[in-house]
C-alpha cells in the first residue's frame, strides 16, 4: 500500500464529516453522502473504498483515477464532477467529490413526462462537452455509460446539469481488462477494444453515439442477449434506423450517430466536430413534436440495463476470460455476488426482466 499512503492525505475523513446515505456502489467502491461539520455544513460525495480489497494494480488505478480528477478539478468544467480530497484512515480510502444529488441521466429521463429531440440535445451537449475537456488534456474516459453520467440536483437552477463521473479506468486498462470490465455494459464499447488493437480517445466517440442512440429511441443500437453475437454486430457496426420510432427523428441527428459510429476510429468524428455539428447548434423552437414510443422504450431498457448489470456480467465475463486480468475482474464480480451486492442491483429493477427492446 506504499504508493497509495504517500499518495492519499492521512487525515481522518470522520472528523470533518458526518457520513450519510449510500448513493451508490461500484466495482471497487461504496459511495456515500458528506456532510462538513462545520461553516455551511456543505454536502458532499464520498467514494470509500476498503484497502483491503485492493491489489497492487487496483492501487495504481485509483492513484491515476485521483490524479486525473485532480487534473480535471483545475478546469472546474460545469460538466465534470469536481474533487474536493482524498484521505485515509486505518483501513479506508476516501476520495471527497461534489455531490450529485439529481440521479443517473437515463433514470432522470423515463421519469420526465414530456421528452423530443431537443432534450437529447441539451443532455448530449453537457457530456460531449465534459469528454472534450477531458480529451483535450489527452484524458481518455473509456468508460461512458450511463451509470457515471449524473445529474448535480434534483430541484433548483442545477436541476438539468449533467456531470461525468467515474475515471476509474480513464488511461489505465489494457484491452482485455477494458473488455472484461465493460462487461456489465457491453453495448457502449467500440469495435476496436474489442479487437484487442489498441485504443485511443475515439473509444469514447463511440460511446458517445452509443448513448446519443439511446437518447433518441430509447433502445440501444447493439443488442444481443448473446455476447459474441453483440461483439460481432458492434465490429460489423451493424444497426439500423428502426421504424417506426426513428421516423419521427430528424435526419440531421441520424447524419450525427452515422458520424460517431465508425468502426474505422481515425474517421470517427472528435468531439469539436460533434460540438459544431448542425444538429448540435440547431437554434429550434421551443416546441417539438415528443418522440413517441421513446418512453416506453427507454423504461424497458433501463429496467432492463438494470438486471442485466447485476446478472448478465458475470456469464459475459466467463465467456470472455482470456488472461489474469479478466479472471480478476470475474473474481470480483463472483466475490459481490456472494456478497449480496448483486441481488441488490436485481431488486432495483423494478419489474421483472422485461422483453428485449430490440432494433
Ligand atoms: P466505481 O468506480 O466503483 O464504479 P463510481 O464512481 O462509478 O464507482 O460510483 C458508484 C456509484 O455511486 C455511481 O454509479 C453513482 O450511482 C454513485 N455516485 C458516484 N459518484 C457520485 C457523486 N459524485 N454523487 C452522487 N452519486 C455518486
Ligand atoms: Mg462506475
């Protein structure tokens, strides 16, 4: 644990603050709510992450995850989840970041009674501008998906703020490790990570058009129940336009994803592109015609998306072992079952698995 004490403030989290409810739990982490003690009693975020589940490689990963956040709390971009500190104790680490208190984008979004293609475009625009943030300091997330996109409020003039969150594996995964960490949620990885040839910054352009998909149909453009026969589609940048919900959208957004979804990623678009695409800085009417059938749609996939992260991950990885870094992950992902950690993300779907959204 050398790298990580020198590297974390050794200052007890708990008598700065009164920790609250849990928000959330990741692979490695359990986040938490902050209260200061003292000035305006202030609420943050804490990611409390136990070292004694931590490996040498795990330790790297959280330092870079820390550097980079440390990086990005500099630009104090209105998109990006700023770092307050980090600090440890005994046998804890505590990463302190501005709280998001609205929610996870999609969860946000089949709650909202009235949706059209102009609230795609102010959520799209928030996140698009967060990773050319990031990509401008040579940050690569590598892990865009849903569940680390987040609102800043539920109530108030930050309500629609969406900020990116999670640089756990931004820079630091090989291949198969990315792969095998993706596995929760496949759909949103690009051809070329799961090729095994190396990545770069356009892997998450091709998340972005991903998410930019399901923004505006609420289904995904992959969709397999079977891995590989998902892997394979996503390589052959197999999908479509499907009727009768993307009738109803307009040609210039489809121009959009056909841009982003590229297998070959040196003529994928960047994120300047997207940001000065003609859908992107359309100056519409307020009113818009709603997407019909996206609610629908978007509530199956998300309670859907849901399950799946909970049950799906772990026959996905033992389909995909090829080396130590993807049997580590599944160890993990094994080690949280038995814990109980999945049924948990189970019991949060709320119906029972529904039909497939399928394109
Ligand atoms: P991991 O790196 O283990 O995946 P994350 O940073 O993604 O951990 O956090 C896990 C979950 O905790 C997120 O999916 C989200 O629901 C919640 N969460 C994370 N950061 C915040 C935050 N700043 N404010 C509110 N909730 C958060
Ligand atoms: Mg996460």
């Amino acid at each position: 644990m050398g790298l990580l004490s020198a590297f974390f403030r050794r200052d007890p989290l708990l008598t700065h603050y009164k920790i609250g409810r849990r928000l959330g739990k990741g692979t490695f982490a359990t986040v938490k709510e902050a209260t200061e003690k003292t000035g305006d009693k202030k609420k943050w975020a804490v990611k409390i992450i136990d070292k004694r589940v931590l490996a040498p490689e795990d330790e790297q990963a959280l330092t870079k995850e820390v550097e980079i956040m440390k990086q990005l709390a500099e630009l104090q971009h209105p998109n990006i989840v700023f770092l307050k500190e980090v600090c440890q104790s005994e046998g804890t680490f505590y990463i302190v970041q501005e709280l998001c208190a609205g929610g996870e984008l999609f969860d946000r979004i089949v709650e909202k009674e009235k949706y059209n293609e102009k609230d795609a475009r102010v959520a799209m625009k928030q996140i698009v501008s967060a990773v050319d943030a990031c990509h401008d300091l040579r940050i690569v997330h590598r892990d865009l998906k849903p569940e680390n996109l987040l609102y800043q409020a539920k109530t108030g003039e930050h309500r629609d703020v969406i900020k990116l969150a999670d640089f756990g594996l931004a820079n630091m995964l090989k291949a198969d490790e990315a792969l095998a960490t993706a596995c929760g949620t496949p759909g949103y990885v690009a051809p070329e990570v799961i090729a095994q040839v190396g990545y770069d910054k356009e892997v998450d352009i091709w998340s972005l058009g991903v998410i930019m998909y399901i923004l505006l149909c609420g289904f995904p453009p992959f969709y397999s129940e079977n891995n590989p026969q998902l892997f394979r589609m996503i390589q052959r940048c197999q999908y479509t336009f499907t009727r009768p919900y993307w009738d109803q959208v307009s040609d210039e957004a489809k121009d959009l994803i056909r841009s982003m979804l590229v297998v070959d990623p040196k003529k994928r678009a960047t994120c300047k592109q997207i940001l000065e695409d003609p859908w992107m800085t359309v100056d519409e009417p307020q009113k818009k015609p709603e997407l019909e059938g996206f609610q629908k749609n978007m509530k199956i996939y998300n309670a859907k998306r849901k399950f799946k992260a909970g049950v799906m991950a772990l026959a996905a990885i033992s389909a995909m072992q090829r080396g130590a870094a993807a049997t580590k992950a599944a160890n993990k992902l094994k080690e949280r079952v038995s814990k109980g950690d999945v049924e948990e993300v189970v019991q949060d779907a709320a119906a029972p698995a529904p039909a497939a959204a399928e394109g």
